[in-house]
C-alpha cells in the first residue's frame, strides 16, 4: 500500500506534522522526503497535466492560439488556472500564439462615384441581433498561379462570415456572389446594412442595383480610413496570419479549399474572438439565441 499520499494530505492540514505521520505509518521521514523530491511537488504535477492540456489546445489551433485564448477553452472546459500561469507554461514550452501584420491600405476608390453616407459610424459593437449589420471587404491571395481574390460578408454582431467568394480577377461580379451568398444563408429582413470602403467595386452601378434588388442598405467609410472598416480588416489580418500567410500555394484550387475549411470549419464555429468574451461566432449566436430583425 502507498502510505505516502496520507502523509501529504496530513502534511497539507494546518496541525499536520511530518515526523508523527511517518512514525504513526512506519515510515522514515528520509525515505517520504527522498520519495516526494522524485515524485515532484503538487504543483509540479498539476503544471505537468496543465501543460499537456495547453500543448493540445495549441495544436488543435494550428499554433495560433495565445495565452487568453487559451485561458478561454481552459475555462470552458471547467478547468481554472491565470492566465499569466498559462502564459508562464506557454513561455517555458516555446508556445506562443501568432500576431497579426499591420493593415495596408489597398482599396481604390472611384473618381466617378456619387456621395457616399456612412450608416455605421465606426459603431462595430457586437450585440445580441445579428442580420441588422453586415461589412465586407476584398483581399489577396498569392498563387503560383497568379493571383486569387476573397470578397467577404461578415456580420458585425456576431462577427460570423455569412457570405464570401473568391474568383482570379477583381471584377464587381466578385463581390456580388459574396452578397448575394450572405442573403441566401441567412434571408435578413429588409433594409440590412453592409458596410464596405469607397472602393469602385463597392460604388459601381452594378451593386447599386443588386443591393437594391436584395433590399440590403449601402454604407460606405471616408477614403484611407482602415478603421472606418476595421471588422473586414480584422478578419483579413487573421486569416492571413493564422493560414494565408504560413505556407505558399501552389494553386488556386487548393488555396479555396484551405479558405473553406478555415473558415466554415474554424472561424465561423470554433475560433474565440476577444471582441465576443472569447465566443466562437456560432456559440454567440446560440448565446443570443439567433435573435433577428425582422
């Protein structure tokens, strides 16, 4: 029988007493201590289990995953530790999330487009009714093929992509399967917002119409302003950070594959976001109960 838990767990009580534990057990007090250096302290051994739990959580993120979004899933999981205590264990195990790079400013405004009205006015607070604000953007992707372009439709208050595209130009149909992808999916009530830059994709005719026809309201940001649209930015520096940005890609087919299942498989379902107490968009919107604007 190992005697030497009860010697801990009368060791940890306040009247607890080493040398009447073992003389009571017939132990040595040599024996316990030299038994208690190889097993390592409670807190050593607590770190070790944490550790592997830390090590799992990082991997299932690919490695982008910090110390606050783990501290998150740790606590979901019932398990309540610091965040410095995960971050001091990330530290001493070389894990560490992935930071995003800092926004360039590439939209391309069209000389020809008429005033443009702001409905959003930097107001980028997630809340509880979700199909009321949508923002969007186009960015980049480089191939060994040339280039691959994503347009997205993200909605502001549970920061879910509810509608994205891609195709090898940037034309405006490009943006168009984007919104009109998002309107099927999620059918929001009329007069939906979306929010984009003053680009000319974005101020062209042709999705003047089309958001007409899906009665979606048009809102547009003031030119080289990255924070008048700072969702779709967001959303761009941390997929490029987290997959965009990590490995190179030989074709354009295979890049789609990776942005679906990064996105409909990770982001939308699995991926904590600071901005929504460390949600997921999918566990947000079940928090919220998918309320909807009529």
């Amino acid at each position: 029988m190992n005697v030497y838990p009860f010697i801990e767990a009368e060791n940890a009580r306040a009247t607890g007493n080493v040398k009447r534990s073992c003389e009571l057990l017939q132990v040595s007090r040599a024996a316990y201590y030299a038994h208690r250096a190889t097993a390592g302290s409670r807190r050593d051994r607590d770190d070790t289990t944490l550790i592997r739990k830390i090590t799992e959580i990082h991997a299932r993120s690919a490695g982008t995953y910090g110390a606050p979004r783990i501290h998150a899933e740790l606590a979901a999981g019932g398990d309540r530790h610091g965040r410095k205590r995960i971050a001091r264990l990330m530290r001493a195990q070389g894990l560490r999330g992935r930071m995003a790079r800092r926004w360039r400013t590439t939209t391309i405004p069209d000389p020809g487009a008429g005033p443009a009205q702001d409905l959003i006015h930097r107001d980028f607070t997630p809340g509880a009714t979700v199909n009321q604000r949508w923002c969007g953007d186009i960015t980049y992707i480089h191939t060994w093929e040339g280039w691959l372009y994503l347009a997205t439709v993200i909605d502001i208050s549970s920061r879910r992509v509810v509608g994205w595209a891609t195709a090898d130009n940037l034309r405006t149909d490009l943006i168009d399967q984007a919104l009109r992808a998002a309107v099927t999916q999620r059918r929001p009530g009329p007069g939906v917002i979306f929010h984009s830059d003053q680009g000319c994709q974005y101020t062209s005719s042709q999705y003047t119409r089309l958001a007409r026809e899906l009665n979606v309201r048009l809102s547009v940001g003031r030119k080289g302003e990255c924070w008048d649209n700072a969702v779709a930015e967001s959303f761009f520096a941390t997929i490029k950070t987290e997959l965009l940005d990590r490995q190179a890609w030989p074709t354009k087919t295979l890049a789609r594959k990776a942005i679906f299942t990064y996105i409909e498989g990770w982001y939308n379902t699995h991926r904590r976001h600071s901005s929504l107490d460390y949600h997921s968009p999918a566990s947000w919107e079940t928090l919220h109960n998918h309320t909807q604007v009529a």
